[in-house]
C-alpha cells in the first residue's frame, strides 16, 4: 500500500467550500478507480488555509494509471505529491467486548 501525500494553499474564507468539493471528488473515485483504497483530508492547527489531502492505493502502478490519464485536478500533477511506501502499520489491538448474557424465560 501507498500513501500519497498533497499540499494545498486555499484562499481564505473558502475553506468550507473547498472541503465540500474534495468530499464530492473522493466519494465518486472510491469504488470506481481500480486501487483506491480510501482518502484523508486534514488543516493545519494554526492556519486553515493549509490543507493537506492524503490518498491511500494498493500501489504506486494503479495510482500513476490513474492519474496518468490527465484527470484535471491539482492531486493529478504528479511531480507535485509525495508517495509514501507503508513499510509497517501498528495499531491499538481490538477491544474484545463481552458476551452478551441471554435471558432464558421460566415458564
């Protein structure tokens, strides 16, 4: 899996608008595009103009296949992403929750 990162400047007071488009974006690729396994997209703590989208694919082939088509989007200017090869994940392990008790009826 890959992880390929993009860094975006949106104007001031266009956050919101800019958030709601890339949501729009996302939704229709995942599930269409062969290798998209899902998406992120983050602002900067001290400055919302910053925003930071996140994609992560199956590998680095289906993602430049994809973008290799010329999608008109800023994500599609390969030179300007930074891919990340996941080397190793860790995370919390599972919270096991417990049995349900079933109640039995006396008749």
């Amino acid at each position: 899996m890959i992880q390929i990162v993009y860094r975006h400047k949106v104007a001031p007071g266009t956050e919101a608008a800019f958030v709601e488009a890339w949501e729009r974006c996302k939704s229709k690729m995942l599930g269409r595009v062969r290798g998209l396994l899902g998406a992120s997209i983050f602002r900067n703590a001290t400055d919302p103009s910053h925003v930071v989208c996140i994609s992560r694919w199956s590998s680095i082939e289906d993602w430049e296949s994809y973008w290799g088509k010329g999608v008109p989007d800023p994500e599609g200017e390969l030179p300007k992403n930074e891919i990340l090869i996941e080397l190793r994940k860790l995370g919390r392990p599972a919270r096991k929750t417990p049995a349900k008790k079933t109640l039995t009826r006396k008749h």
